[in-house]
DNA sequence: ATGAAAGCGCTAACAG
DNA sequence: CTGTTAGCGCTTTCAT
C-alpha cells in the first residue's frame, strides 16, 4: 500500500493498525471531508460553506458553519496556503549584523516590532519573526522569502546588509525594509532622515553653548553613521570640534564604554549626542556618577524619543522617530507590494524634542 | 480544465496562455519536479537528495545539491510542511485582557519575546506572534492552535485568560504559558513566584523605615495580583497599611494617574511598590517632580529588573525576574511536550536588588 | 540506488 | 446551487 495511511492519525507514516473503517466513526472532525460526510454534503460545498461563499444556499451554509462550530473544526490553514498560493503571513527580518544581543532587545526595535503587529494582525496577517545572523548564514534573505511561509517581508534595520538587501530586492518585490535612505538605492525603504537628525541635534547642542560635541554610539550601522555625518555637518560649519566615541548598544558594555570615555575625554566635550535615547540615558547617569551637571557642565540630547525619555530627570531632549508612523508605513507600502505595484521609500522628517538636558 | 494551471505562474487561478510548454523551459527552477527535470531523476531522488539521505548515491546527491544551490532552489516548506504533518513553527501569542496597548511595548514582554526569539531560533523553529484581543474573539486559543501553522505554542501572560487557557490545556498538549502558578492548574506554567515577590518588596520597603504602604499597578492580572497579595502578606503581619493605587500600563494614563495617586494621598504613605519596573520608573519621576525626596520621604521598590532599573538615579531597588532563564525554561519544556511528555510547571524565585530607592 | 505512485487537506474550474 | 475532479509541491512507501 503506496502513500499515506488514512484516517485521523496526524502523522502520514504511523502504518495502519489493521482495525476497519469504523476508526474515524467517532473520531473528531478533522478535515473538511469528515465534515462533508457529516452534512451530507461534498467537500466542494463545505470549503465554499466555510469561506461564506454566497454561491452555497444560505440554509445549507449557515447550517455547516454550525455544525463546524460545534465539532470545534478548524481549517487546516498549511493546506488551504498551500492551494491558494497565499499564507496571509508577513515575515519580519531582523538582521543581527554588529550586535549580536542589542537589537531585539533595544527599546527602539521593541516598540517598532510592536506597532507591526499591531497594523498587520488590524490587516489579517500574521507575524513570522526571524532574528538572522548573516555571518552565519550568507543565504537569510532568499532563504526566507523563498520558504515558501510568507507573502511579503518586513525587514528591520539593514545593519550591514545592505548590498544583500539590493540583491535581494532586484528579485524579491514584496520587501520593505526599515532603516537609512542611500541616494539611487534600490530597495523600499521607510526610515527618518537621520542625517538631518544628527544636524538637529548639534545645532540644540551648539544653541546650548557646546562648544565642544562628542558623539556616542556605533557608527557602523548606515543609520547611525547618517546621524553622525549630520552632527559633523553642523559642527564643521559652526567650527567646534566633534569627537566620536565608539559606544555598542548591549547594556553591560554600554556602561563600560561610557564610563571610559568620560574619565579619558574628562574635558574634551560639553556637548554630547547619543545614538540612540538607551545610550543617551546611560550618559546621563554615568555623567550624574561622575558629578557632571546636566545640562550645566555638560548638555547632551538623544534619539528616537523612547518613553523612558520623558521619565529621565532631567527628561531627555531628544530627537524623536515617529515610530507608530513608520510602523504604518511599512505595512501598507508592503500591502502595495503585495499587489504588485513598485512603491518609493519614505523618509520621514524627524523632530527635535526639547526637554531639559540641552 | 479543471483544476490548476500547470507551470511555474505562481497562482493557480491565472488562466492559460496559450503558450506552449516552451514556458518553464528557461524559466527558473521552482519546483523540486524542475530540478529533478535539470537533473534527470525523478522527484523523490530529488527530495531525498536535498534531505541528505544517505540512501541515494553519494555523487548523485552531490550533484543534486550542487545544481539546487547553483539555481538558488528553494524548497517550499509550506508543501513540506503539509506532507510531514509538522510546521517547524511555534506559535507565541499574546493576549491583551484588559490593557490593549499595554504588553507588547512593556519592557518585560519585550525582553521575554526576545530572549524566546533566540531559543527557537536555535532549535530550528520559527516564531510566529500573534496578539490577540479575547474579548474579540473568543477562541484565539483555539483558531492558534488549530491552524495547523504551528507545532506547538507559547502563550505570554495569563492576562484575564486563565479560565479558557485551562480548557485549550485539556485538549492541547505542546502548550506553556508565562504567568503565574495556581495550586492545582492544568496548564503548564512558567513563572516567578509572584507572591513571594511581593512579600520580598514590602518586607523591603519596611526595613527601609515604611510605615505606611501603597501599592501601584492593576490588581487584576494574576501576576500583579500575586505580588500584591504578597505584599499584603508581609503588611498584614507587620501592621502597616497598604493602599491600593489602580495604575495602567501605558504610558500615557500611567503619568496621570500616578500624579494623581501621588497628589491626592499626599500623606497616605511613604512606601511604594509599583508592580513593574516602568510603574517603578514613572513614580521616581513623578516623586521627583512632586519635590518628594526618594528614598527620604518615600521608599521605592520596582519589580522586573529590566535595564533601565539600573540607569535612574537614584538607581532602583527591584525584585528582579530572570527574564532569560524563564524564556529557556519555556522553550525547553515545550520541546519536551512536543516530544509527547506531560511537563510540571516550573515556578522561580525571585530576588530582591537592593539598589539606591529603598 | 532509483522510479512510480499515492496522497497531506484544501480550493476552484468545470459541468451539470 | 452542488458534486466531481485535478491538482498546490512535497515525502514516502512499495517495488524494482
């Protein structure tokens, strides 16, 4: 006997038991056709009875649906994906290129990651997360939009993947990507103009009375080096010096690291511009440590507008990412995708939040 | 012609063309039955080959491999997946009782779901999240478990859940929720001891020269509930009140109420317990704002130990959750269930961090 | 060591 | 309005 052993086992290669065809008499209603037998009616007609189609007579239907209902039926979802061609899954992608244990965990991709499932579950789909190495695994991106599990990928921050994220994209149109605009890219991305941040942030540094900027954070990501860059932008046209200061995003070298760079750069800065709020925050207690009044001796402003922004003291200015916005954005230039249409990036304007420590 | 177009047009209800077979002929490789074509065996030879079973002929497997990868095949697992009756998927869900917007962007939930993404992920399984809105929809519990896109799943939180998660555990095996643990529950928990938390946090408080108690947070969700029992434990005993302050956790009714629990029982107390480490972090700002000195005028204790615990200043004293090891527990335990096995709950004990706030 | 064939559970075109 | 039928792309007997 050829291929699969029938009848209500969950599992093609469990061999039959040699029992007769009364096994499944009482079984629970597992597949369409069981439910069929029970209506008295033909697959074909449960499947439509199911999906509401208004082909089926509203009695017959109304009466399989409350038969499904009652025998606790469930579509089984894998089969119906594999028919129609669809999954009603989007894949989120998050890139672990430098730092292996931050992103996940850092504020700014929580709160983003959020958003998106809310819009997405608001649209009927589902969330496939996959967190990827891709020192570890050249092949992610093709890998999980060939899998054959989803319709369309969101892919959170380019990390150092850029190249492969314009490979990926010449082939692959449902992607969007979160993360920094590169003039001619080819990719849909949707991002602030973290470049345009940077210079805002040094000019409230520099209106401050900074006359000496530091810079705190990773530069190798593309999105912060745009930060950077802006910040230099400013710096280099008001003629104050700009000194970076190589900071990760994990916690516990985050502290190392600013710790050192305060006691070495004692009085090399009085300006500083944290990548992100989480190093902003770090700053701003390891500079109360280090008796360093905020925004007295030193004024400092951060990036992304993180709620725990507002509930520092001094609360933190700081450049704020409207990461619902971007959330929103990402899924429905997505959903266009998913309908074929090749959609433009969307850079989104940041905005300078003013509280009290520059 | 019934049935589906032939022929690699992704989508089986586009008609035919009219073109003929010469279609696929430099088409790309999409099926297994292509590259069994390209490679001039049959389909299962294929298959085989790219599963590395050693039953087929080692040059032949090579080779296979070899074009599979030189054509960028990919296999689709949603296929796979049906013919084997596994998805290699786990399900994480989240439900949202009673604070929508709440959970997802708590820190703690974050952290959890992250720490969860790095266990499957090194188990070879995919994540798939879904939040869900019970009062929506009745039987999430059982649409997720159902679907048949997921192997197993992980529920975070009992939320106002617990009753129908007790009924899913009655019929639904490979299933561990995060939450708290009641004396005799069906479903396999993992957890902190909420209850003794509690007790640590008050007992805390009350060395700390307390007198007078309150305990902000929802009282409903049982984690919550636990640690404030525990609280009241310890009160009781000692003598000391311990007033309860409805605080949500969203950040934005978070600030106003807790302004106004703080403004209208100005002296009610001099002893806080805030639920989670956010609740923690939004009371030393508000205490701070009010002009009440912290720990002087009124003792703060946290619960969670997330990172920012350590960043405020004074930095906060809290009742740390290991966040890491409760996700490899969870993971753990339900690779076990899916192994057939009927796991026990595992419930871990909490630790007081004394930090600068009691 | 390989091929042929029988489905996993569902959907939709076709033909009444 | 409903039944029949041909697959979606893959895996796994069974039979060589």
């Amino acid at each position: 006997m050829p291929g699969i052993v029938p009848r209500g086992r969950r599992g093609p290669e469990v061999a039959g038991t040699g029992e007769d065809d009364s096994v499944w008499a009482e079984g629970q209603v597992r597949t369409i056709t069981d439910l069929a037998r029970l209506a008295g009616v033909s697959a074909g007609t449960v499947s439509r009875a199911l999906a509401g189609n208004t082909l089926v007579n509203a009695r017959t239907r109304e009466r399989i649906q409350q038969l499904a209902r009652s025998h606790g039926f469930q579509l089984n979802q894998m089969a119906s994906n594999l028919r129609r061609q669809k999954t009603g899954v989007v894949g989120v992608a998050i890139p672990l290129g430098h730092d292996r244990r931050q992103q996940i965990s850092d504020g700014f991709f929580m709160t983003l990651l959020g958003h998106l499932a809310d819009e997405l579950t608001q649209r009927g789909y589902d969330l496939m997360l996959r967190r990827v190495l891709p020192e570890r695994d050249e092949d992610w991106l093709s890998r999980f939009s060939g899998s054959g599990m989803v319709d369309g990928l969101i892919v959170i921050g380019q990390s150092d993947q850029f190249e492969r994220i314009e490979a990926a994209a010449a082939e692959y149109l449902p992607m969007v990507v979160w993360g920094n605009h590169q003039e001619g890219q080819r990719h849909c991305v949707v991002g602030t103009d973290n470049r345009l941040g940077g210079r805002l942030a040094a000019e409230r540094l520099i209106a401050a009375g900074a006359t000496r900027l530091a810079f705190f954070g990773d530069a190798e990501p593309m999105e912060f080096a745009a930060r950077f860059a802006g910040a230099c932008d400013v710096a280099a046209r008001a003629g104050v010096s700009i000194l970076a200061c190589p900071t990760s995003l994990s916690v516990e070298p985050m502290t190392r690291e600013i710790a050192h760079h305060l006691h070495s750069n004692a009085g090399g800065f009085d300006g500083i511009f944290a990548a992100t709020d989480t190093i902003a925050v770090a700053c701003l207690k390891a500079l109360r440590d280090a008796g360093r009044a905020v925004p007295g001796h030193v004024r400092l402003v951060g990036f992304d507008d993180l709620p725990i922004a507002s509930q520092t003291s001094p609360p933190l200015t700081t450049i704020r990412q409207d990461i619902a916005a971007g959330a929103r954005a990402l899924v429905d230039l997505l959903m266009r995708r998913l309908g074929g249409e090749n959609t433009e990036s969307l850079v989104m304007p940041p905005r300078l939040i003013a509280r009290g420590t520059a």
